[in-house]
C-alpha cells in the first residue's frame, strides 16, 4: 500500500524516477501547495521496494504491506510513546 501525503509534496518527481516498476506517475491536477502530486497507477506491480519513500526528501510517500497495516489496527490496545505503554 502507498500512501501519499499531499500536504507534503513539493512535485520534485524523484520518487517516479526512482521507482523500479513505473507505480508512480505525477498528476495532472495541483495541489493546494500549487504543485502536481504523484499518484499511483499501477499499484499491483509494486513489489514494495520502498525506493520511493527512500528518495522522497519531503517523508511525504509512506509504502507498507496490506497484512502489517491490518495487524497494526488490530493491536490498538498496545500503543507504546517513548519506551512506555500508554493506557
């Protein structure tokens, strides 16, 4: 799964040169920032490389697995801050 945080994005189009499959692609539309966002075309052939997130100076592209993202909700009740458990 990849998501993309648009708020963060300046467009600078290196997680597109850099990704292996040709997942990503900038859009066409803007932003509130006034730049074109990357958006994911073909998420199916992504092989989770994380190469886009890697490159991505702005921390704006996060790439996770389906199956970790569902265990992480699931463990809600174990949330941990700094060393400490939260209650």
């Amino acid at each position: 799964m990849i998501e993309i945080n648009e708020d963060l994005c300046k467009g600078c189009v290196l997680c597109v040169a850099f990704c292996p499959k040709s997942v990503l692609k900038m859009s066409d539309r803007l932003t509130k920032r006034g730049v074109h966002p990357p958006e994911v075309v073909n998420e199916r052939d992504c092989t989770l490389c994380g190469d886009c997130m890697l490159y991505c100076q702005d921390f704006a592209i996060v790439v996770e697995e389906e199956e970790k993202i569902v265990k992480e909700s699931l463990n809600r009740s174990s949330l941990y801050a700094g060393g400490y458990r939260l209650r």
